[in-house]
C-alpha cells in the first residue's frame, strides 16, 4: 500500500489533550479501543511506533460495518495491550477518510511504525479476522514493534466503566452463532426475533448481514466470476458475484451488477433481482448516497 496512501498532512497535528481518548499519551489510555480524528491522527501513528495499531474505518450508516466493528473490538481487547485499535468515523473525520483512500467502508488498515499495513476491505468472518490479526503481530515482531501498551481499567473516579446493557436474548443466541461461523443458527434466531417483534431494526440488518455471510461462505470468487461472465442472464450466478462484491466492500460494483441485469431480463423474470436488490439496499443503509443512487435507477427502469 506504500504511496496509495498518504499520511504526510496528519503525522505533525497538534492534538488537544483528553484522557483516555485517542488523544491521550500511550500510558493515559484507558482503553485499547479508542475514536480517532482528524486532529488526534499524530498521535496515533506515534503510538504505532510501540505496538501495530488497527485503524477501523467506519460509518454509522453502513450497515457491514455493524457487523464488523464488534469482532474486531473483541479481538484486540484479547491481546491485552498488544494492538490498539483506532476507530475513524469517516464522515465526522474527511481528512482521514481522504488519506487513505477510503472508497468503500468498513475498510481496516494497519500501521506499523507509522507504515500502513493492508487488512481488509467489507465485512469478514471472526474466524479471518483473528488469523489477519495473527499476520499482523508477526510482520510487527519483524519489524520490532513489539510492545503492549498500559492500559487502565477504570475510569477517572477510580471505578469500573458502566457495563453496556445486555442484548435481549435471541440477537445473544444469534451473535453466539455467529462467533462459531453458525450462520444456520443465527439466522434462525433473527427470524425467532422478527416474529416476535417485525419491526425489531437491529434484527432486520443482523438477519440480513449473516444472510450474506452464509451465502458468501460457500463461494469460491474465481468460479462464481467465471460462471457469471459465462451466463450474463443467469440470475443466481449474478447473485453470487454481488454478494462476493458487497461482501468485499464493493458496493457500486455488487449494485450495477444487479441493477444491469434487471434491465435486460423480461418484466416476468425481474421480481427476485429486485427483492435482492432491496435486501442488499437494507444492509447498507437507506442514506447512504451509494443506495440512493441505485434506488434511482431502479425507480426508472420500473417505471
């Protein structure tokens, strides 16, 4: 990734102090999850001089991201001290989203000694993160960065941070599934959820994303490509290759797909493209200018 992206305007920021914030020095941290900006940026690419730090691109409508983050946040908080990962809003910090190139979200990039290291691009399995962070730890040995960062436990008063409130009892089922790669089970208990409550968001994105794990898991990329650009009409080899697509972070490319062979398939025959179409719509969220975009030219190939 070296001169694909260019971190040179916010090594030098100067960062207003804030204790356990990403502003902090790297022995005020409370956290080893932490929000970084625009302006704290320096810091953090200091930091990344004593152990690897993860920088999570994000946004609060995307919904893969939703996904993603947790897994992330619960792997480095295993490690103890050995990562720290700097969480980016990509629209509250445009400087950042800017310096690294971030045409698609959730993208996660390292930094090690201030060189930024490739992690992934979209929402990937527990599993593939834990062995992407294995990687990492061993390119930082490689190159001496190797320490662990003494983080505290408490907050100011010298108590224990208020405990997040618990998930009600079927999204803990399906997160649980998940974390096992039991997509089946999860899907199960979102859809036990939205009996109970249809109108339950959080079930209807967390069905939605673990849908397109399960899908994408069975895939293999060059095959379902090939298969797609044999039978360009084929509605289920399109759909394999979207989901590939969205599931990597390339969202235009999974939405013109489908949106391309609505266009061309008899009125008869487009019914399931356009109910996917609004299934991958909902995942990445209806504000989203990409989404917006893609529900414009549908309305007008409708209509």
């Amino acid at each position: 990734m070296r001169g694909a992206v260019d971190l040179s305007s916010l090594r030098n920021r100067p960062a207003a102090p804030a204790a356990g914030t990403a502003q902090a020095p790297a022995g005020a941290l409370t956290d080893v999850v932490v929000d970084a900006t625009d302006e704290s940026f320096g810091q953090i690419l200091e930091i990344s001089r004593t152990v690897p730090v993860v920088v999570d691109l994000w946004a609060e409508w995307c919904g893969p991201c939703k996904q993603l983050s947790p897994i992330i946040e619960k792997v480095t908080r295993e490690l103890g001290g050995r990562v720290l990962l700097a969480k980016v809003d990509v629209d509250a910090n445009p400087q950042l989203a800017q310096g690294f190139r971030a045409q698609s979200i959730p993208m996660v990039v390292a930094l090690i000694a201030g060189q930024p290291v490739p992690m992934f691009t979209g929402a990937v399995p527990e599993q593939q993160v834990r062995e992407v962070f294995a990687q990492l730890l061993q390119v930082a040995a490689q190159n001496g960065v190797t320490g662990t960062l003494p983080v505290g436990g408490a907050d100011a008063e010298g108590t224990e941070p208020d405990a997040e409130p618990p998930l009600p009892p079927l999204h803990a089922e399906a997160f649980a599934a998940i974390e096992v790669g039991d997509y089946a089970a999860a899907i199960t208990a979102y859809e036990k959820a939205l009996a109970e409550n249809p109108r339950d968001e959080d079930a209807i994105a967390g069905l939605g994303q673990v849908r397109l794990l399960d899908r994408v898991q069975k895939l293999d990329l060059q095959a379902a490509r090939a298969a797609a650009a044999a039978a360009p009409l084929d509605a289920q080899a399109q759909f394999d290759v979207a989901d590939l697509d969205l599931a990597g972070g390339h969202v235009e490319d999974a939405f013109g797909r489908l949106l391309d062979l609505f266009a061309q398939l008899p009125s008869d025959q487009r019914t399931p493209v356009r109910e996917r179409l609004v299934e991958l719509f909902g995942l990445i969220g209806a504000a989203d200018p990409r989404v917006v975009s893609a529900r414009n030219r549908l309305s007008s190939l409708l209509f």
